[in-house]
C-alpha cells in the first residue's frame, strides 16, 4: 500500500511539474505581459525598465526557473489589476466562497442523484426509469451556463422567489449551487442506477427477501450501501470538477469566488493571477484525484496488488 | 481505516452528515456576507426646507448662495463667462433615437474658461427628503478592482468618482470645465503656469483636515513616484519634468518646484512643458483627484489601499472584491447631497445577469448590451444615453509608416511594407467608401445615439474647445469622399491595380466601450467582399495589435478603435512619428507637431492641428465610422433622470447628481 501511494505521489508531482511548465508558457505565449503593464503612451525606456523589474528580459527559461522557485516558496507573484496584493492572498481570500459553492452543490448533487438512482434501478424498465434518463441526458447535455441563466430567469425574475445574482446570504447560494451540482446529478444517478442494478441482482439480495424482509429495507439497507460505494467514490472526482467548474457558473451568477477571479484575471490579461489560478485548481484536480486512487486502492486491495 | 470504510457503508451515516454540512452552510451563510445596515433603519432626518440649511462657510468675498428646492441645485451653475448650458431631457424624455445622418448640433458652450472664471458662490447644503435606500448600479466586471487611485489606470476610476473631488469639474449637462476643489484658475501667456484658487472650508472625510495646497502639491506627487502606474503616466512626467528613472528624492523635490504653494488657498503649477490645454489632464477627465496628504503621512502606500477617502458627496463603506463597492452619502455637502442613502457598484460580468438584476430591482441601472434595448425597453425599463457622443469609432490602416525610424542604437530603417496595398490612398478610398455605416449602425446598435459622419480625434467636444478646430468641408464633403458608394469603391479599386482585390487581414477583438465591435467587423468583411475584397477575419487580441504597432510590423491589416480622447493628445500620440500608436506616419504631421509642441497661442494652435485634420481627410489616414453615445438602462421606477457628459473615460460619471423617485 506504502509503495502504491509514494508512486501515486510521483505521479502527482510529475503531473504538476508538467503543468506548471504549460500554464507558465500559455501565459506568455498570449501576448508581452508589458502591452499589458504599461498604457498606451509608454515609453521605449518605459518598455526597458518595466522588464527589467519584472525580469521579462531575461530569456525565457530563466523566467521559468525564477518563477518555479517562488511557487515553491509559496510566492505566487503579484497582481496587476489589484495592486499591491499578492495572487496567493487573492486566491485565499475568494476560496471560502468557492468552497461554499462547491460543498452545496455536492450536497445538491448527492440528495438529487442517490436516490435519483435508486428509484430508476428498483423501476427499471418502466416510465419512472425513461423519465431518469431523459434526466440524465438532459444533466449532461446542457450546458451549466445555459442552465444557470434559466434558472435566473426562471426563479428570480419571473417568480422574484431568489435573487439573480451576488452572494448576500443563503438564498443568493441556492441557485448557482443547483446550476453546478446539476450536470454532476445525471453522472452520479446513471452510476448510482447501474451499481444498484448489479446489487439487485445479487444472491444475497435475493436471499433477503426470501427471508421476508421489507422490500424498502433490502433496498436502502441492504443494497445502497453497497452499490453506494462508486458513486461515492466518484465524488472525490467531482468535488475537484465543482473548484474547476465554479467559474463558469460563478460568472453567471456573479458569485465572488476563485472562478470568477480567473475570469476577471482573464479580462484584465493579469497573467499572474491567471497562472496561480490554473495552477491552484490543477492541484486541486490533482490532489482529489490522487486520494481517489488511494481511496479505491484501499477499497478494493486487488488494485493496490496489481500495481 | 475499518471506521472510515464503515462510514462510507452506513448510509444513514451518511445522510445525517448531509444533512449537518447542510446547516452549517445555511449558518456559513447567514454569517459570510453581512449586509451593511440598511439606512432605512436609521430615522430619517427630519426635513428641512433648503433654505434653512447650514451651508460650508463661505469665503467672505462670496455672496451667499441663495437657496435653492434641492432638485433644481443638479449641478452648479456653469462659469460665469461661458454661456448657460443647454437644459438636458431627463431620463423619460430622450431624444429620438437611431441613426442621425447628418453631423448633430450640440449646442455647448465653450468648454475650457478663459481666462478665469468668476469665483464661484457657495452652493448651499441640501438634505433630502425622501431619499431612497439604496441605488444599485451593475456594471461588467471591473478593469480595476482596487482602492488606489495612483495604481490604476483611467478606466478603474468608476468606484472612485463618487468619493473623490478634482481641482476642476466637468458640467454633467454642459460638458464643460466648472470650478470643483478649485474656486478659479488662470493660465500665464507662457502657457505653463498655472493658477489655482483653492475652495476653503473643505474638510477631508475621516477626519483628515482641511484640503490644503500640501494636498494639491501631494496629489500631483503621488502620479510621479515610484510606485504610481497611472493612465498617461508619460505625459504626467513631462507635465512633471521628471523620468521614471528618478530617484524618489528626486520627484519630490521636483513636485515641490513644480507645484508652488503661495498660500493655503492658492497653489501655482508650473509645468514641464507648454501646455494651455492642461485642464484636460487636470481636471476630472483624467486621472488627477485630490487625496489627503495628512491621510498618506498617517497610513502611507500601504494603507492607501485600504479603502478610499476623499472630499466628495459619498464615502467609502466597503469593498469585496470581484463583488461589489458601498458608499454611504453625505447628509450634507457644499456640491450635492445625493438623493440615495447608499451606492452600490455591482460587478456582474454576464449581461444577461446584469438585466435580470436589473428587472428583479437589486440594480436600478445597469449596463445591458445594446442588442436587447427592445426587449429591455418592454420590460418598463428604459435607456440613458450621454449629452455627447463619447465613443468615436474608426478603423486604422496598419503599415502607414511613411517616415523613417530609428532603433535603439540610433540606426534608422524604414518600415514600410511595399506590398501593402493600403499603402495607396485610392484603396483606403475605396474601402471607406465600401462600408454601408448607416446600415451596420441600425442593425447592430437600435435605438443607440449615433452619430455620422465622425472625423477620428476631432469630437464634437473638440470643437468647443478650439472653435474652427473641424473645418466644415469636412462635412460637406463626407459623401463625396468617405459615402458608401460600393460602384466608386470598385472603380477606386481598379484605379489602384486591384480590379480583383486583394486579401487583407481584418483583425478582430472585443471592446468593453463597444460589445458590438465584433458584430461590426463581421458586418463591414461582407461589404468589403461585395467589392471583390478579401478579408481574412482573425481574432488577434489588442496586446498583441500593441506590441506589433509599437514595432511598426503590423502590415495590410485594419483594427478597430472606439475611444473619445482630447485632439492634441490624440494626434501625437497616434499619428506623430514620435507618438507609440503609428496609426498613420506622415513628415507633414511631424512638422506640424513639432509646431505645435513650440506654439502657445490658441488660434494658431487651433490652425496647426486644423492642418492636420485637413490632410487626414484627404489621405484617408483612418477608416472613419460613427460616434456612439454610450448608454445605461435604468429603473423609471426609481430613477427620475440621469445626466453624464458620455465622454469620460468609463462613462457613468457624475451619479450624485441622478434624481430619484421618492419611494
């Protein structure tokens, strides 16, 4: 198990080394950060100076290693469109909402698709079970952009029971919390559908209801908690999937988290926000995906044997 | 481990663990965002009748201003030499809308006082009655989302302008230049001295004192040290007289030589260059507001950044970033009291969130895309377009660099492309002529203020400014020169050896003061084609156009601009040799800036830059299209009328005017 998890973290960290390597090179491939840095009416000694002091004349190798030696000493760089604060201290500061959003649309998700899952199993082959996959197929199919603006237009502005946007209290998180964990429903229900169609269809199951016991018990019992325990296991994937996919529906919904930091980031063309933004969320994508594999690997031995 | 796989088994576990991460967000929740407390808690003060107020004392050689209903004091009464301004529709009374043929009459009175206007009287302190709560504006995600002043460029002021005063204002109705912190000014005939009568008994909020010249002297500083990355910021050294290079010593010791304090009340600049038009960089289109000197001395660069303070009608409550800036309004000020208990900025970057946050009444205006004015307007909302035209759009021509240049080590190269065919002017001929403006304006921008023909860096503002600056030939050969005529354009096109046309590359990105430019450069590829031209539409971002301009190695391509800058500052910076744009090159525009630079007196300046508009027109330097209005939708239901001059950087200026409805 020991050597199964040192070489997961191998994994990780050469996945990261080669990422910080992309991220640090898309920033500067999309343009001179000093068309960026300087106003229109600067200088050829405007142009010299400013490289000089944020070291864009050195060859672009250098660049990467200085920048790399700051990542890991925990210095991210400093902002260009809020100056004066370091990316780090913004990225700290908009993760608790990102954090808020992403737990309820977990929470969403897990209440949603579960049971969700369980009723088209036990249901299959009948109305209840075609109406779950024109769900799922619905979930996976729209866009979460395009939901969360029907969402606004459906539960703000025509019944004016939510706010559209802005994060001012608990009925602000609502909507865009349900717009994110919507697309994860559909994954989560057909997984839930399929382990519990193979659970259902086991002997022990069987067995049970030979033995008299109440068919709700044999399902929320004696079947969910054990077909429940991929779908859990895929959570691990999706709680990274909801951190990366918060800026699409925190732009939408005008929520303040780290999502839409990197679209702000974006629009001001601060390429050192935008690079600690990807690599933050690419360690979060790395990291829930490698407690994924160890928590499999300690699920099911026969991976951590065979690796 | 074996409790952790029993957990993941036991799903009532499970469901309880749900149901508590459930409540503790609820609880999170409840507690992340406070709301500031609403002022509608507050008892109202009691309403007094304006003339009773308590107005700033006034300097004692000022009359007392005589009272006025709070809802006629919109704005302070223009200088005294300059004509009244023109009475603005209000929010309900817009002009007709759509697309004006013909050049449109502002009837503005000369912008710029000289010399000096009259001291200004006191305007008596209002309260007001009624006020509403709160007033919401949405706007796109912020450029800037900082409280520093001196660290942002011109388009991060939006948040600023409710706090921060200027030495000189501009007439939200009028767009002309009006007494603010300063009471008067006049400029020496060397056109670089500057004086300024300051505006006494104006107290710092916060508790900093009293606006001083120490903060005139500060403010001016503050754009010059080290840490300063203003707009211009160029252009505020040479006002200066310092380099970037200079030691912090240094600037402030030329901040001392160039803002002279002869008393507490009066100040003379002496700037590093001639410049009678400084009140454009001086006044409240740039980026020069006063900030307290004793604020900088008690908190320093650090905690400049904290939150904003400044004389104005509002103060700072709060700022989250990418969310929103609060403002609480002043119950009583010499200018204005706003007719609102708070401000909110609301940073929401989707457009379609920004009208749903309108409809829902958490805005009362917001920012929405031109192309759902008719829905908007269905809706019960309806639109505020600027007194001016404030986004003037054109297309440049890159390659025009028809003088030498020299690098670095003082080589000099031309950088001319000979098989650019935009290098000949039957082809920029041809391709202005080939545009159908009217009808791009009337199917990309309904019912905006538009406003055709447009002469690129010579605005009707401008115009003010420098009386005789357009010459009127210019209009009255618009159609002759630059009308869309596709058959003229064709033969143009044979005229230049391109009877097949030729392939040229229509660069394509996205501009917050006009969404619709892409649509726009679609639009005009078809017309192009229906010439026999070959456009190559390619999205190249406006950094990208930047670095290549700077380097002159942007060749047989058009992009587009859409920006409403001062004459003077425009012409060198876009078109001398010696500016950073080289949108056209000419030895003529050279010669005539140079002239320029070296001339003082105004009409032979007006007559220099009247040169080079002149051979602008005949050589088709740019790709003229039309001026915009910018415009904001508003809540009737709340917001009585809106007026903005429109030509400010950032637009949505002078909000502490808006006149609400009483709720």
């Amino acid at each position: 198990m020991q050597r199964y998890i040192v070489v997961r973290l191998f994994h990780a960290l050469l996945a990261l080394f080669a990422m910080s390597i992309i991220v640090f090179s898309l920033a500067r491939v999309s343009g001179n950060p000093m068309d960026v840095l300087l106003p229109e009416d600067a200088t050829e000694q405007d142009f010299i100076q400013t490289a000089e002091l944020w070291g864009l004349d050195r060859p672009l190798h250098v660049q990467y290693l200085v920048y790399l030696g700051n990542v890991l000493r925990g210095d991210f760089g400093v902002s260009i469109k809020w100056p004066g604060r370091s990316t780090r201290d913004l990225i700290f500061a908009r993760l608790p909402a990102t954090l808020q959003l992403s737990a309820l649309s977990l929470v969403v998700a897990a209440l949603l698709a579960l049971p969700l899952g369980v009723l088209v199993a036990v249901k299959k082959d009948t109305g209840i079970d075609y109406a779950g996959k024109v769900v799922a197929l619905l979930g996976q199919a729209a866009p979460s952009f395009w939901v969360g603006i029907v969402l606004i237009w459906i539960f703000a502005v025509t019944l004016n029971w939510l706010p559209a946007s802005g994060r001012d209290g608990f009925a602000s998180l609502i909507l865009p919390a349900f717009a994110l964990g919507w697309f994860q429903v559909a994954a989560v229900m057909r997984l839930t559908r399929s382990s519990m169609l193979e659970v259902l269809d086991s002997e022990y199951v069987k067995l049970a209801r030979i033995k008299g016991i109440p068919n709700w018990k044999v399902i929320w019992k004696h079947c969910l908690r054990n077909a429940a325990i991929a779908p859990l296991t895929y959570f691990g994937f999706i709680l990274g999937g909801f951190l990366t996919g918060s800026v699409v529906i925190e732009t939408v919904f005008a929520w303040p988290g780290v999502g839409l930091l990197a679209i702000d980031a974006l629009r001001a063309r601060d390429f050192q926000v935008v690079q600690s933004v990807v690599l933050f969320f690419g360690v979060v994508y790395i990291a829930s995906n490698l407690l994924v594999d160890i928590l499999y690997a300690y699920l099911d031995p026969r991976i951590r044997y065979n690796s | 481990m074996a409790m952790a796989r029993h957990w993941l088994q036991n799903t009532r576990l499970l469901a309880t663990l749900a149901g508590v991460l459930t409540l503790a967000l609820i609880v999170a929740c409840g507690t992340a965002a406070p709301e500031p407390a609403a002022p509608a808690s507050e008892p109202a003060a009691p309403a007094q009748p304006a003339a009773q107020q308590q107005a700033p004392a006034a300097p004692a050689s000022e009359p007392a201003a005589p009272a006025q209903p709070a809802a006629q004091q919109q704005a302070p009464a223009a200088p005294a030499s300059e004509p009244a301004a023109p009475a603005q529709p209000a929010a309900q009374e817009q002009p007709p809308q759509g697309v004006q043929t013909t050049q449109q009459e502002y009837t503005v009175p000369t912008p710029v006082p000289q010399p000096a206007p009259a001291e200004q009287p006191a305007v008596a302190a209002v309260t007001v009655d009624n006020r509403i709560d709160r007033l919401g504006v949405a706007v796109g995600g912020q450029s800037w989302d900082s409280n520093y002043s001196y660290k942002v460029n011109i388009s991060g002021f939006l948040d600023k302008w409710p706090v921060l005063e200027y030495l000189v204002g501009i007439d939200n109705q009028s767009g002309a230049y009006i007494p603010e912190l300063a009471t008067s000014w006049e400029v020496a005939p060397n056109g670089k001295d500057w004086t300024f009568n300051l505006r006494e008994d104006i107290q710092w909020q916060d508790g900093y004192g009293e606006f001083t010249a120490e903060d005139v002297r500060h403010s001016m500083w503050l754009l010059v040290q080290p840490t300063a990355k203003p707009s211009g910021v160029s252009t505020w050294r040479k006002i200066m007289g310092v380099s970037k290079g200079d030691e912090e010593a240094v600037v402030a010791q030329r901040a001392e030589e160039a803002v002279e304090i002869i008393n507490d009340h009066q100040v003379v600049i002496h700037l590093g260059i001639v410049l009678p038009e400084a009140l454009f960089n001086l006044g409240k289109r740039r980026n020069l507001p006063m900030e307290s000197k004793a604020r900088w001395d008690a908190v320093g660069d650090e905690g400049m950044g904290d939150k904003i303070v400044g004389t104005g009608p509002l103060s700072y409550v709060e700022r989250v970033e990418g969310s929103h800036v609060l403002y609480d309004a002043a119950e009583e000020h010499w200018r204005v009291v706003p007719e609102y208990g708070q401000l909110e900025f609301r940073a929401i970057t989707e457009s379609q969130t920004r009208l749903a946050a309108l409809l829902t009444e958490q805005v009362h205006l917001a920012v929405i895309e031109r192309s759902v004015r008719e829905e908007v307007n269905e809706r019960g909302m309806s639109f505020v377009s600027g007194v001016y035209p404030g986004i003037s759009h054109h297309w440049t021509f890159w390659g025009n660099y028809h003088v030498d240049s020299a690098d670095a080590e003082g080589n000099y190269f031309n950088s001319i492309d000979a098989d650019n065919p935009m290098l000949k002017r039957e082809v920029r001929q041809a391709m202005a002529k080939a545009v159908n403006r009217e009808a791009i304006a009337q199917a990309l921008l309904p019912g905006a203020k538009v406003q055709i023909p447009n002469f690129t860096n010579f605005t009707d503002l401008d115009e003010q400014v420098w009386p005789g600056l357009k010459n009127p030939e210019w209009t009255t050969r618009y159609d002759e020169v630059y009308g869309y005529d596709p058959e003229a354009a064709k033969q143009l096109l044979n005229a230049a050896g391109y009877p097949e046309g030729f392939e040229f590359t229509l660069a394509l990105d996205s501009n917050a003061a006009l969404p619709e430019v892409m649509d726009i450069g679609q639009a005009m590829a078809l017309d192009f084609e229906a010439i026999g031209l070959k456009p190559k539409l390619a999205n190249i971002e406006a950094s990208e156009i930047r670095s290549q301009r700077r380097a002159r190695e942007i060749h047989n391509t058009i992009s587009a601009s859409a920006g409403y800058s001062y004459t003077v500052y425009h012409l060198e910076t876009r078109f001398c040799s010696c500016g950073s744009i080289h949108a056209f090159q000419d030895a003529f525009i050279d010669q005539k800036i140079d002239e320029l630079n070296n001339t003082v007196a105004k009409t032979d300046r007006t007559a220099l830059m009247r040169e080079i508009g002149d051979f602008c027109f005949e050589q088709i330097c740019t790709l003229p299209m039309f001026d915009v209005a910018p415009d904001i939708a508003v809540n009737p239901k709340f917001v009585k009328s809106y007026v903005f001059p429109g030509f400010v950087s950032g637009f949505y200026t002078h909000l502490e005017y808006i006149e609400t409805v009483p709720q």
